[in-house]
C-alpha cells in the first residue's frame, strides 16, 4: 500500500493534476490497483458543469495513466528524480460507460501487457462500486528527462 507522499516519490504531477490518492495493491511487473475519490471541490467541477457536475473523460483516462505510471515506475526501480519520465502516448479501445460524480470513489486499475525498448502498453479500468466506468489499452514512454 502507498500513501499519496509516497506515490508523490513516483509520479512528477503535483495539485491539481495529481490524480492517485493511494495505493491498494501493487505487484511489480505484474499489476496496480489504486484510488481517486472525487470530490465536488475539484477544480474542473467548476466549469463541467456547473449544473451537473461530470468528471472529464480525459481526466479519467489520465488517472489510469498515473496509475500506470506509478507501476511502471516501480517496476523498473526508477523515479523521476532519476532523470526519467513516463509520457502517456497512446490509446486504444477507449471506452466510457457511465460519467463520473462527485463523491465516487474512483478505483483505478492497470495491468502490463508488454514492454519494448522503454515502451509499456498496459490494460487499464476504472470502475466505481464494482462497475466498469471506462477501460483502455494505453501505451507510456519512459524517456530521459
């Protein structure tokens, strides 16, 4: 388990654009499962929409992403302190299944399919209580800074 200083040690991204609040399981090499509560005083509530408040799609996705960047991360012993970051490049089969609310708890999850010359491409979800709320295969570039 990791708390949010520790993921804080793995992904670069700070306020408002740090997505991961903990960690439940990680198993390196292998898989992540991870959390985002959200919560009505998110910045972006603000202006979609104001009325009806929907957490953005691509802000769903980059979730997913951090997640998986915290696995590959920590599956290669690095940190971006090292020198290195992990740029998101790709998407796959992209799919939303129901929006996303203020007061869902966000349970992100990312597994490793493949790794090639410092390209991962990772199988990703994110559900809330159970159900699937948008799914992907994603592709991240570990790179030096």
């Amino acid at each position: 388990m990791m708390d949010v200083n520790e993921i804080r040690e793995y992904l670069p991204h700070r306020y408002p654009f740090l997505l991961v609040d903990r960690v439940l399981e990680l198993e390196e090499g292998e898989s992540i499962v991870a959390i985002k509560n959200v919560t009505v005083n998110e910045p972006f509530f603000n202006g979609h929409f104001p009325d009806h408040p929907v957490m953005p799609g691509v802000l769903i996705v980059e979730a997913m992403a951090q997640a998986a960047g915290i696995l590959g991360f920590k599956t290669m012993g690095k940190k971006p302190q090292d020198g290195s970051i992990y740029y998101f490049v790709g998407s796959d089969k992209l799919r939303f299944k129901r929006p996303v609310v203020p007061g869902d708890q966000l349970q992100l999850e990312a597994k490793v399919l493949s790794e090639r010359r410092g390209i991962w491409k990772f199988e990703v979800r994110a559900s809330v209580d159970g159900d699937t709320v948008s799914s992907a295969t994603i592709l991240c570039a570990d790179r030096k800074v």
